[in-house]
C-alpha cells in the first residue's frame, strides 16, 4: 500500500527520503514521487522541485539523479497505490496548490474528497489529477492546515512541506499510520517504523488526531503529548541475505519463528503456558465463555484452524469472522464473548474498523500482532506479539506459521485442563514443530522439480479435511497471488456438492491426506478424483504406503498431532507456489495488485 517518507536536518534530505521509500517497496506500489528544495539558478531563492515516475523506484531513482542535487533542506516522498485514479505521473504524489507553494503527500482515503472538490473548484481552484490527494491540498490553501483537517472525512497520514518554510515538514494523523524518527539534531516521518530502523533509535508513534511540525529545532506534536519511545528492529532482519527473494528467506525462517513464538511462554515439562501479553486481562478471561476470531486473507486462515484449536483445547466454542464482513453486520458478536484480531502488519484498515467496532460495544478485544507498536497492537486491551521479526515479502508466509503457534499456545492458555493427555501431547508437540519444519525444508530442491512439473497447469484444487481445510485455503491463496494460477481451496467433503464436475485429466488436485481422523475420508474423495482422471499431488506422512498407488506424486512430511499439522503441511504449499512463481519468472515478492499492509477499504 501507499509509502510515506519524510526527512528534515542537517544532511541532503533527498538521497534519505529516497532510501526510506526503498525500504517501504515491499508494501506494494505502482508510482512514486519527492518533493524537495532546490536554490533558483538566476534568483538563487530556494524553490521546490517535484519527481514523479510510474513503475519501479528505479524509474524514480533515474530521473532524481540524473538531476542537479537538492539542499539541505526538508525532503518528502511516496509511493502509491492507485486508488483513485489510474497510476500515473499526474496521479502520483506529491501534489500541490494553485500556486504551487504547499507539496502534500498522503495515505488512506478522503471520504468527501467530491463534495469538498466541487466546493473548491466554486473557490476557483485548479485541479490536475484524478486523486482524492490533490483536494487536501487545495483545501489547505484554502482554509489553512488546522482548519482544513477538520473538514476532511476519512483516513490520513499527510506529510506537507512549504516553499516559504524550507526547513519545516507539517504533518498529521488519522486512521493511517505515520511515525516520526527522532534523532540528533535531525526527524524523520514514515508511514511504517521498519523503514525507520537503522536511522534512528528512538520514535513517536503518532496517535490518531496528532498532528504537527517538524524543524531543524525539533518538533512540536498536539493536540495530546507525544511519547518517545525505543525503536526496537533490527535492520539486517530486513535484509534478504543470500537469498534470491525474501519470500524464499521467509519461508526458510519458519522454524526459527515459531521458536520464537514459543520462547519464554511454553513449558511443556510443567504442563505450563505463560502469556504475558494476556494478564493484564486475566479477570476478564475467566469471564468470558466463548470466542470470535476476526482477520483477513491469510490470517483469517489461520484464524480458522484457530477456531478449531479454541474448541478443541480451551472448550470454547469459537467462531471465525472476516473483518471486511464483520465491520458491517449488526451485531455479530455474542454475549460474553472475547473478540480476537489477526494481523500480521497491525495496520489493515477492515480489521481495525472490526476492532474498533467491537471494543466500542464493550468486548474483550485481544490482538495476535506481528508488528510491534501498530495500530491493532494498540488498540486491543492486551495481546500475544508474534515475535516474527519484519515480513518483507508481500505474500504472508512466516507470519501464518507463527500466528498458529500464538493461536496453539493461547488456546491452551485458555484451557481448563492443562494436564489431559490431549494437552500435554500439543504441548510436546509444539516444541518438535520448528525441527520437524528443518526436515521439510531440506527437501526444498524435491518441491521445486514438482513445481516445474506442474507448471504446465492453469487451474488447481487444493483438498484438505478438519484441521488442513484451512490449510488447503492458504496454499491455494498462496499460488494465485505468487503464480497468477487459479487455485481453489476447498473442504474434501464438499468435492461432491459441485467442485467434482471440474475434474479432467487438465485439473490437478493438491490433497493434504496426512493421518489423522480424517484419513480414510480424504483417500475415498481421491478415489473419485482418480477415478476421473484428475492429476493427484498429495501431502502425506512420511511412512504411508498406500498413497502412492493413488496419487501421481506424492511429497511426504514428518508425522505430528492432528492440532498442529497446518504448521508442517503448509509449507510445502508455501514452496509450491514460490517455486511456480519463481519458475515463471513472477516478482514474486511484488505481486501485481498486491499490498503488504491493506490500509485501505
Ligand atoms: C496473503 C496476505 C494477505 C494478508 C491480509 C491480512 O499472503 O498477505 O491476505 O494476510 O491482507 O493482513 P494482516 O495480517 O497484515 O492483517
């Protein structure tokens, strides 16, 4: 989604602002531009230049340096996702006034961006692009920065310079996330803190409503106090290393991950689970009979082995919720109920309206939360981190594995019986997950021929029972956005209610057929598939001798509790559809379309 970079101090802010924007790239854009302070040749007064370009930051980064330096002086940049309007230069940020004096970047979406522009265009003002951007601007010029924020509804991050104020950035926050780094004698603004890390040490999440300056002085922040606070990421985390994409690299951190999910919380020798994150809410959690899960995309399927993982092991009943549908139903939530949001990036815009629903309505709301310090780790009154470090590639691949971990180990937090026998062997089990991951991964290159020999394909099934249903939707997502492949994810009991007309010799089938209760079911909806000349790719546990009679190929994974087997089945899924990406020579860390945080509707 949309980047935010912004930089004032001693140093040439141009290169900074440019650096900032290369590491919000992974978030997804189809433009970009800066805005920055030049001296005038003849005047020598100092002037603002404006850079836009459409495509990759390459095209940025050529025409800024093939241009004459800027000053030192304040820098502000963006990368887009179009929203309204098509990606073009007009349509790239920054935009400006009629008189070209106030240079305006923005996330989110000006709700009443038409009404305010046909009262503007009365005004006599001059539109160029298609943006609900530009009429912030104007609307500035019009009524000045306070005055015009309170005119404007929807979401916004907007970084603003001025021609007449070269070494000051005005800034302002509501629904969209924007942070501003504090260093020695130097600030900086960005729309996500990773892009921070390695600048500055210490940084002021912005709260919605805040808004201010930032000068060579420092800065000045209201209407409520700004807090300081440690920026706590390490920036060769952020780095791809040796690997050819960071989706790969993500892939091959999921034992660590889930090691760190688990460190310092899970004691299986004590039939223990410590939660941190949740004792400021134990009084409530006693209370509460039932759960809601609430998230999107990829974490919405790990919400629904949630769902199963809180019946099975805490004895609540639970049930999961898309946050896009959520937000706009009645009152979806039951009586004594706690509501628990999923989010990788803490930023996506239908989860948080979800949770800013339910608390508002008096609910328990509890975060599962990758990103430290975003705005679901805010606003939910307490919560697990996922402790999975920054996920670069735009498809969520280390993050799923670990919120099933959080999920695993909240739901036997919540259990009332941590000693039964089930219990125990999930606790166990959970420890053995990331070596049991180590085996998999070692069989990469295995994955990687099967992707090649399935490339030929245009459409998949992908079939899994209980546990692996949600499995089965995940790595059918997986390749439709990394492969551009159509892919379904579907439960294996329902191939008979329709899916099964699909099935020629041109359909393959990905089957996740480990042993578990469901064995014998998932191998006789094979047997129809088979029987229908359906090409079969099945996931199975390491030892079974029977499956390959009936599947074409067959890639085997170690053994484990039913409970956890998403964990070790999905990463072959991961594999699969990175290496058919990859195979077809996809960007696969920038899917087309894509945004890693969706900070708007
Ligand atoms: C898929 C993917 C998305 C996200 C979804 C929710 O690979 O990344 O489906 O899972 O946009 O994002 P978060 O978890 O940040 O709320």
């Amino acid at each position: 989604m949309c980047g935010i970079a912004g930089y004032i101090g001693k140093k040439e802010g141009l290169p900074i602002v440019f650096g900032t924007l290369r590491k919000l790239e992974y978030r997804g854009y189809d433009s970009a531009g800066v805005a920055y302070f030049v001296k005038r040749r003849k005047s020598g007064v100092k002037g603002v230049k404006v850079v836009k370009t459409v495509g990759k930051l390459d095209n940025l980064e050529q025409a800024i340096f093939d241009k004459k330096s800027s000053l030192a002086a304040a820098a502000i940049g963006h990368t887009r996702w179009a929203t309204h309007g098509p990606p073009n230069e007009i349509n790239a940020h920054p935009h400006w006034d009629c008189k070209k004096e106030i240079f305006l970047v923005h996330n989110g979406i000006i709700e009443n961006y038409k009404e305010l522009k046909e009262e503007l265009l009365k005004a006599g003002h001059h539109f160029r692009s298609q943006t609900d951007t530009e009429v912030a601007v104007h609307l500035i010029e019009e009524y000045g920065f306070e005055k015009a924020l309170k005119k404007i509804v929807g979401a916004y991050a907007f970084a603003i310079i001025y021609r007449k104020e070269p070494n000051k950035i005005y800034f302002a926050r509501l629904g969209s996330p924007l942070v501003v780094g504090v260093g020695q004698e130097e600030y900086y603004l960005a729309s996500d803190p990773t892009a921070l890390a390695g600048l500055v040490k210490r940084v002021i999440y912005l709260k919605d409503g805040q808004r201010g300056v930032l000068s060579l002085g420092g800065f000045k922040i209201g209407p409520t106090r700004p807090k300081v606070e440690p920026l706590d990421i390490d920036p060769e985390q952020a780095r791809k290393g040796d690997f050819p994409h960071f989706m790969l690299k993500e892939i091959f951190e999921g034992p660590e991950v889930v090691r760190s999910a688990l460190r310092g919380r899970l004691f299986p020798e004590r039939n223990l689970v410590k939660l941190g994150g949740l004792e400021s809410a134990a009084d409530k959690l006693k209370k509460i009979r039932r759960l809601e899960i609430i998230s999107c995309g990829t974490s919405y399927y790990s919400g629904l082995a949630g769902e199963l993982l809180f019946e099975e092991l805490s004895e609540l009943p639970a049930e999961i919720h898309l946050a896009s549908e959520y937000r706009y139903r009645k009152d979806p939530t039951q009586k004594r109920a706690a509501c628990v949001f999923i989010s990788q990036s803490g930023e996506t815009a239908d989860t948080l309206a979800a949770l800013k629903k339910a608390g508002s309505r008096g609910y328990l709301t509890l975060g599962v939360v990758n990103a430290v310090g975003s705005s679901i780790a805010r606003a939910t009154e307490a919560g697990v981190y996922n402790h999975a470090g920054p996920e670069i590639g735009v498809a969520s691949t280390k993050a799923f594995l670990s919120q099933l971990s959080v999920l695993a180990l909240m739901s036997l937090f919540l259990s009332k019986n941590k000693k039964s026998k089930t219990a125990k062997e999930v606790m166990r089990e959970l420890s053995a997950i990331p070596g049991k991951i180590k085996l998999i991964l070692a069989q990469s290159d295995k994955i990687k021929e099967l992707a090649k020999k399935y490339l030929k394909y245009k459409n998949f099934l992908y079939l899994g029972r209980g546990y692996n249903y949600p499995t089965a939707l995940e790595g059918a997502l997986k390749i439709k956005e990394i492969a551009y492949v159509h892919a379904e994810g579907y439960a294996g009991g329902e191939m008979k209610h329709g899916p099964i007309a699909l099935v020629d010799k041109n359909f393959p089938i990905v089957a996740i057929v480990t042993q578990n209760g469901v064995y014998e079911k998932m191998i006789s909806n094979l047997e129809e598939i088979k029987a229908r000349g359906g090409p079969i790719l099945a996931i199975a546990t390491v030892g079974d001798k029977n499956i390959g009679k009936l599947a074409d190929d067959v890639f085997y994974v170690p053994k484990t509790v039913r409970q956890l087997e998403p964990m070790l089945n999905v990463v072959p899924l991961q594999l699969f559809a990175y290496y058919f990406g990859a195979l077809k020579g996809y960007d696969v860390d920038k899917p087309r379309n894509l945004a890693k945080s969706v900070t708007v509707e």
